[in-house]
C-alpha cells in the first residue's frame, strides 16, 4: 500500500500518513519546482543547480550566486531588478 502513495504523493511520499494532505502536497510542489531545470543568467544554460539554502550554480559555466531558498529567482527579486533597471534607465536620460 505504502508504493502507490509515493506515486500519488510525489516526493512527499516518504512523510506516509503524517502531516496531513495539505502539508504533503505543498512540500511536493515546493521540492518539483526547486528540482526543475533553471536556466543561468550568465551563459543560458539549463544546468542551474541548488547548492545549499539561497546558493545557486551554474553547472556549465560555474557562475555562482544567491537566489531564493527553493528558486532562483524570487518575485519580489524580479521586482527589485525591475525597479533598478528603470531607475538606471531614467538617469540616462
């Protein structure tokens, strides 16, 4: 019984029945999104691997640098970059 909840579940499987439904199913989309290819912002690659807790690497070209904790890139980084971006953009000008 316990083999076809490891399917269902995802990487969450290994947790069986504790921790309750919604818990599991979160800690699956969380650990899928932070194991998907992601790509460097240096060379473009697919080869982006987490190293520890915010530590991201480049498996290609070895560019190393701090991210989110489960992603790369974090929403409110995209929003910061942005922001930097448009602010350097007006003092062109």
């Amino acid at each position: 019984m316990a083999e076809g909840t490891k399917s269902r579940t995802g990487s969450a499987g290994r947790f069986g029945a504790r921790y309750g439904r919604v818990a599991r199913k979160r800690v699956a989309d969380i650990e899928s999104d932070m194991n998907d290819d992601h790509t460097c912002p240096d060379c473009g690659s697919d080869a982006v691997d987490r190293q520890g807790t915010g530590i991201w690497q480049c498996g290609r070209c070895g560019y190393k640098y701090a991210g989110g904790t489960y992603r790369p890139e974090t929403p409110a980084g995209r929003t910061v970059k942005r922001s930097i971006r448009a602010a350097l953009g007006e003092d062109e000008e």
